[in-house]
C-alpha cells in the first residue's frame, strides 16, 4: 500500500468526518441513542480508492437487529460521496459495556 500524500490525508480525514456523521444518523431501536456515540463504532478505515471498512459491535451477540443494523451501516456509509466500497466487520473483542458511550450518550441515558 502506498503511502497517503498530505492531501489525501486530509481528503480523507474530511470523509471520514461524513462518514461519521451518516453513523450519527443510525439508532438502535431499542436504545435512544445513535450507534457512534453508544460506541458501537470502534474503527473506521479508508484506503486511497475509497474503499471503507468499518469494524464495530453490537451491545449483545443475541442483538436482535445483529443481521439488519450491519446492512444499514453498510448501506449507508457505501452511500457516500467519495466512497467506492463499504464493509462492516463485527467483531465482539473487546466485548461492549456502558463506559463505551460517550457522555452525550450516557446523559441522554440517565447514567450520570
């Protein structure tokens, strides 16, 4: 992989940011709260074409939206302007727990 110039980093940083604003836009339907600041979103990555990855967890491995809620993050990131491909990759290490929100989050909860 070539090395990223100093304005494709910041082209990419600038999609990025989108990225994570069309996260804020996903809810789990049983929590209040978007999938980014529940920190459900542990890494987004994007190489030089575009191409997406995205790992993240689910708050249980017996989630009950485990099959759609991957495909919307899916959907919608692809969705972006400047970006050619998106993967979801679940990964459950390290294993979701309330301190993973953020404090919008835990607030909007009742957890402070």
């Amino acid at each position: 992989m070539q090395p990223l110039l100093v304005n494709e980093i910041m082209a990419n940083e600038a999609l990025e940011n989108t990225i994570i604003d069309v996260l804020k836009t996903i809810y789990d339907p049983e929590i209040p709260v978007d999938v980014y600041e529940l920190g459900l979103i542990y890494e987004v990555k994007i190489d030089g074409e575009g191409n997406v990855e995205i790992e993240m967890t689910l708050t249980s491995p017996n989630c009950p939206v485990a099959e759609s809620m991957p495909k919307e993050v899916e959907d919608k990131v692809g969705a972006v302007d400047g970006v050619t491909s998106s993967k979801v990759n679940i990964v459950f290490d390290p294993p979701w727990d309330k301190d993973m929100m953020s404090e919008e989050a835990k607030l909007e909860l009742g957890f402070l």
